[in-house]
C-alpha cells in the first residue's frame, strides 16, 4: 500500500457518505446534519464519489484526512 498513490477524502466528505449512504438519511436531513446547505452538501458527497470511484479504477490507496 505504501508505494500506491493516494486519493485523500476529507473529514467533510467522509461525513457525508456516512450520512447518505452508510445512515441512508435523504440529502435534506443530512446536509442540516452537517449544517449545510443541500446544494453544497450535493457538492461535497459528489466530490467525495467521484474521490472513491477513481481510487477503486485506477488502483490507488484511499486515505482519510484526519483532523
């Protein structure tokens, strides 16, 4: 894994697929959850699968942002 090169999600990204996928709350209730709004939470949870999709096609290491 080491000498993979790395996709690193956010904490805020993180947050929201747990949210929307992992909780499957709908957007609304997760972007008050997140105390957002719903255009920038749909912002951050696309980014955040968009992070996922090239780590598993392309064959690189996913990392999460710690604080």
């Amino acid at each position: 894994m080491k000498d993979l090169e790395e996709v690193v999600l956010t904490m805020e990204e993180m947050e929201s697929l747990r949210l929307k996928d992992y909780k499957n709350l709908d957007q609304v209730t997760a972007a008050e959850k997140m105390k957002t709004s719903q255009s920038t939470f749909q912002r951050i949870l696309t980014s955040a699968r968009q992070k996922i999709a090239l780590a598993i096609v392309e064959g690189k290491a996913l990392e999460i942002e710690r604080e």
